[in-house]
C-alpha cells in the first residue's frame, strides 16, 4: 500500500539546498532514496534530513495511519510493509521503484530486538529469535536482491548506487540478553561486506555502520532506566550517515571519471 504527499517531489524547494554565495549542490538533490523504518527514531530522522536535503524519498513502515501521518508531514512517498514477511518484498520494492523512478540509495534500517524484555539466549524463544534475523538479517537480503537491478542501473547512468545497512556495537561485541539483536546484526554486517565485495565492479557499495546509543523508542523499549542524556540524539546520528554516503557517492564519480578514491569505510560513527 502507497501514500504519497499532495506536494510533488520534483517541487520540493529549500534554501538549505546551496550555502550561501555559494554554487555547491547538495549531494543528495533529487536523489532518489528509500529508507526502513522509516517513521519513527533513526528512521524518522533519516527522512527529515533527506527531504531537508531535496532527495526524493520512500519510507517504508508497518503502520499504516503512521506511515500516511508522517509521508503527509514530510512530502514523501509512504509505503505500507514489513520488510519480516517474505510476501511483502516485492510489492515494497515495485512501489519504491515506481514511486521514485528508480532508486540511488536503500537504507535498510527497520530492526528488531528480539525478546523484550531482553532475555539471555536460554530464556529466548525460537520464535523470538526468528523474527529478529528476519527482520534484521533476511528482510534487508530479501529487499536489497529485489531492488539490486534499480541500484545497479543508477550505477550505470553515473549516478551512484549505495546500500547502507544499520548496524550496532551489539554486532562486535556478546552482550549479555542481547542475543538475538546481537547475532542478526553481526551477520548483516558481514553480510554487507560480501555484497560491497560482489558488486563492488558493477558500481554499488555497501556500507555497514553503527549509529551508536541514540535516545530512540527502540533503545527506551531496550533499556528504559537508562539516562537519556547520555545517549546521541537520532538527529546527530542521521547526519553523520547521511555524510558517510555522500562521501561514498563522491568516492564512486571519482573512480568513474578516472580519479583516485578513498576506500570506504566499515564500521562505527562517532
């Protein structure tokens, strides 16, 4: 299901697009990106600054009234989906590829902790534990193979191509009761560096990055005594991916007009 704003993207006008005195586009201008989870935390924040930017944004989330609320808000295409379930896929990935025209950029974004409250891996059910790789591990397998043909062909007319996947300190490191969440993470992520590996020739880099703690739903549903003021905003935390794919797209002109390029980077943003 699509909900798609009133307000065309192709109309979207910002004076932030251009520093003043300046002539330097931003690079996410009428770029076209889709993001998971995409109404509520990092997700949220990930529009925002999308739209802010002047891209072309899809947002996929289960909650039909949220997904319309915030699609409204953000003048973006909303999709209605769970990435989980194995039969949503492709109506995602055709609605995200017709409402944008194609696609530059997949964040896939949408997690699951697992058992909450967080339980040690004896106390976990398979169930639980089940619905945390399909959302965490085989959802963004699943909707990155649908769109790899779009990505693919945004490579090739010299626009760039990026995945990035949301990844967690929880990949690295075996904290106790985080099971589930920790070993899907940990698999996307060096899922990620295979995919970087495997189409890395035909254009499209895969980024794996940790956003860090943020003051988010999921992190209060994770750990509620804990002080939020110790904790990124999800504002913080969106910027810095969002420069971390520019620079990745920067990187990829580069390599196509013949220039050195830096590698990009795997990991955490601090």
């Amino acid at each position: 299901m699509s909900n798609s704003s009133e307000k065309s993207n192709s109309d979207f006008q910002n004076s932030n697009l251009q520093t003043p005195g300046s002539t330097t586009v931003d690079p996410f201008l009428n770029l076209r990106v889709a993001v998971t989870g995409g109404t509520s935390g990092l997700g949220l924040a990930l529009v925002r600054e999308l739209r802010s930017r002047g891209a072309k944004v899809a947002l996929v989330a289960r909650t039909a009234e949220r997904v319309k609320e915030v699609a409204a808000a953000e003048s973006a295409h909303g999709i209605v989906g769970d990435v989980s379930r194995k039969d949503e896929i492709y109506p995602i990935a055709i609605q995200i590829t017709g409402e944008l025209g194609g696609l530059d950029v997949l964040v896939n974004n949408a997690s699951d902790l697992g058992p909450t409250p967080l339980a040690l891996l004896g106390d976990t059910d398979c169930e639980d534990l089940e619905l945390a790789l399909a959302t965490n591990l085989v959802g963004p397998f699943r909707l990155t193979k649908a769109l790899l043909g779009a990505l693919t062909a945004s490579a090739r007319e010299g626009r760039g191509a990026v995945v990035l996947n949301i990844s967690s300190d929880a990949a690295q490191n075996p904290y106790p009761e985080w099971g589930a969440y920790g070993a899907s993470k940990a698999a996307l992520h060096h899922l990620t560096r295979i995919w970087d590996e495997e189409q890395r020739a035909d254009g499209v880099r895969f980024l794996s990055l940790d956003p860090g703690d943020m003051d988010t739903p999921m992190h209060a549903l994770a750990m509620p005594k804990v002080d939020t003021s110790t904790l990124k905003q999800p504002e913080t935390s969106a910027h810095e991916l969002l420069e971390s794919i520019a620079e990745t797209l920067h990187s990829q002109r580069l390599v196509m007009t013949g220039s050195d390029a830096s590698p990009t980077q795997q990991g955490e943003l601090r």
